[in-house]
C-alpha cells in the first residue's frame, strides 16, 4: 500500500497541470475526417428535402465521393457542390453535401482550420454551424454564415428564451443583441417565431468568401464555457503558435471578435449551447435568399430573375463551392 503513495501523488501533480491546459478531445482530419459524420440526404426531409427549403440535393457519402465532391486530397478534407452539371429548375436542385457530426460536444474549444470555404456566389448559402438537436432547449452557434456576394462573415446566436448580449464595442462592425427566436416574448415554434436573425455580429474582412480565401484561408476559434461563449478569427498569416502547435490557450489570444461573456444580460450560456454538434453545409436559395432577396442584391437580379433559374443554368459559377479542411479539434 504505502509504496503506492508517490505513484499517486505523481499522478496527481500530472493532473493538477493538465487541468489547466486543454486536452484535445477529437480530431477530424485527412483520412479519419469523413468517419466522424453523417452525411444528411434529400430523403431526411420531406416536403422540400432541406429544413431551410434550398434548392439543393444533399447527396449520400457513397455518391459523394464517387461524384468527387466529398475527397481528401493531399491531406486536406474537400466537401463542395456540383459545379458541371445544368439542372432544371423543376428538380430537386444542385448536387451537395450536408455532414453532422457523429458526437457532439457541451463545454469545449472547438478549432477549425479551413484552408478554402464556398465562394461568393449569387444564390449560394453555405454554413458551418452547431446545434443542439435535443432542444433542451433550442441552442445554435452559426460561427460561419453568408449568402450571395456578402463580403463578412455573419455570426450568429439563436435559442429559444431570453438571451441577449451587448456586443456593441467589440471588434465586429453590426453588433445585434436579441438571441432568442421568439422575438422579446413570443414563442419559438416555426408559426410564430419572429427573430429569425438572432444576436450576434460581423466578423472583420477577410472572414468569408473570396475575402477568406485570398488569404489561404484561416482558422476559426469557438469556446463554450458553462458561462462564457467566445469566436476568433484567425486569418492564415496571423494564427497564434498556440494552435498550430496543438497547445491552445485561448487566455494569450487577442480578443475575441465575439465576446458573450462580457456583456452577458441575462444569458445561461452553459445551459443553452450545450450538446452541439457540428453541422457542415452548402445549399442555395431557399429561406434566405427568397424572392425580396435576390430582387435587392442587384448584382444578382441582373443575371437571372430568380435565385432558382440562376443555380440551374449557372454550374460554373459554383466552381468555389466547395470547403477544404486541414482539420476540425475539439479541446476540452
Ligand atoms: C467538374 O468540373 C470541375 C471544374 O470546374 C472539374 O475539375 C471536375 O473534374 C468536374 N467533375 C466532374 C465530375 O465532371
Ligand atoms: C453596450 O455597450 C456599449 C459599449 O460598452 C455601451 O456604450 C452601451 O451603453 C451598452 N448598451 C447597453 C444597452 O447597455
Ligand atoms: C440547408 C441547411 O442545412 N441549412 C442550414 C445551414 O446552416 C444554417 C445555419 O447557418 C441553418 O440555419 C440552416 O438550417
């Protein structure tokens, strides 16, 4: 017995350390990228075959890959759309992926390193976001989120319950304070949920689309505290050694673009971002861009009088819809 003791206070010290840094908890890259989610197919929703009604046909990890917009190539993971074919706008829509992830994650750092997201494009909508599905009770992180030829990235908060946050001051340029759906009092079901753009900010340039990927891409930084929530943007030549080396401390980064810790009102952040999985997706058209919309982004309206007969006729403006991952961490 008594010889066992400097083994366990040895393992003890080794612990009191490690509680301090992160210790990764999941890795999705290269090869072992694809295992770790499901990829969700038109059939998973019936009536339009997306819950946000694009014009889009999620396809199945076997057509994916064999279609080649789910690939890894030289290391890096690619999850695009079509970008050949010519399509009726009768149809289900344009070929594309929407993957979520097999677990899902409650207090963690969740770092993305995207090398190449979805360009700008009219009618295009992609998002890498997270959600949980239980809604126990509603709780969506879209950390990445544009449409059409948006120039910044758009990062968004939704739940369902009082939630609001005071981003102004921050570093992003249209804070927005209200998260949840139900506007100030109503309630969150589809029929009467009024607050469909939820709280959050805009990112800074370089943050999205063609911006982003001029750059080489860059590294997106999500923490989830049981009373904190935090977003950095990293641009590729300005990414903390920290990450690259495996050892993130988010306490030594510049901060945060999106900081819900600071200005929380009335927020149980732990309770309401927690079990998220990670949801990646490219659809066009559909709820956000409808008709009002493309009609109000005139450089789109002048190729094609619908956002639909627009993504059908057009494959090769959809050449940049694709993502490329160098990997996908979660720290806990
Ligand atoms: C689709 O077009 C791209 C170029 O835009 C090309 O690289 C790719 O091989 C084509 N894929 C198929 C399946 O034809
Ligand atoms: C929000 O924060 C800004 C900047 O700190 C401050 O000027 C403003 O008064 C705050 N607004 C509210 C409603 O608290
Ligand atoms: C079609 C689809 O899956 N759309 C989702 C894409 O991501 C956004 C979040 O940014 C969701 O709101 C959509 O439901």
């Amino acid at each position: 017995m008594r010889c066992l003791l400097p083994k366990i206070s040895i393992v003890a010290l080794v612990a009191a350390k490690s509680s301090v840094a992160l210790t990764l908890a999941r890795t999705y890259s290269g090869s072992n990228f694809m295992s770790g989610f499901d990829f969700r197919v038109a059939a998973d929703y019936p009536g339009s075959g997306d819950p946000t009604n694009g014009f889009v046909n999620y396809v199945s990890q076997s057509t994916a890959t064999s279609r080649g917009l789910a690939k890894v190539v030289n290391g890096q993971v690619y999850l695009g759309a079509d970008s050949n074919k010519t399509i009726s706008t009768s149809s289900q829509g344009r070929d594309s992926v929407r993957l979520e992830s097999k677990q899902s994650f409650t207090n963690g750092l969740l770092i993305a390193d995207i090398a190449h997201m979805p360009g700008n494009a009219c009618g295009i909508w992609p998002a890498f976001w997270t959600y949980n599905f239980d809604e126990d009770p509603y709780g969506e992180i879209d950390i990445i989120e544009g449409i059409n030829n948006q120039a910044n990235d758009i990062v968004s908060l939704h739940t369902c319950g009082a939630c609001s946050f005071n981003f102004s001051g921050q570093r992003g340029t249209d804070p927005r304070s209200n998260c949840n759906l139900g506007g100030e009092s109503g309630g969150c079901s589809d029929d009467v949920a009024t607050n469909y753009d939820g709280c959050g900010n805009t990112a800074p340039s370089g943050s999205y689309g063609n911006g982003f990927n001029t750059n080489g891409g860059g590294v997106y930084a999500t923490q989830v505290l049981a009373s904190s929530l935090k977003i950095w943007f990293f641009p590729r030549n300005s990414i903390p050694a920290d990450i690259t080396s495996g050892n993130p401390n988010p306490a030594g980064w510049p901060a945060p673009f999106l900081d819900a810790e600071k200005s929380s009102k009335n927020c149980n952040v732990g309770n309401f971002f927690k079990k998220q999985t990670i949801i990646i997706n490219i659809t066009f058209c559909g709820s956000n861009i409808d008709q009002d919309m493309w009609n109000s982004e005139s450089s789109c309206k002048s190729k094609a009088s619908t956002c639909k007969g627009f993504v059908a006729a057009n494959p090769s403006a959809f050449a940049q819809a694709y993502w490329l991952f160098n990997s996908i961490k979660v720290y806990q």
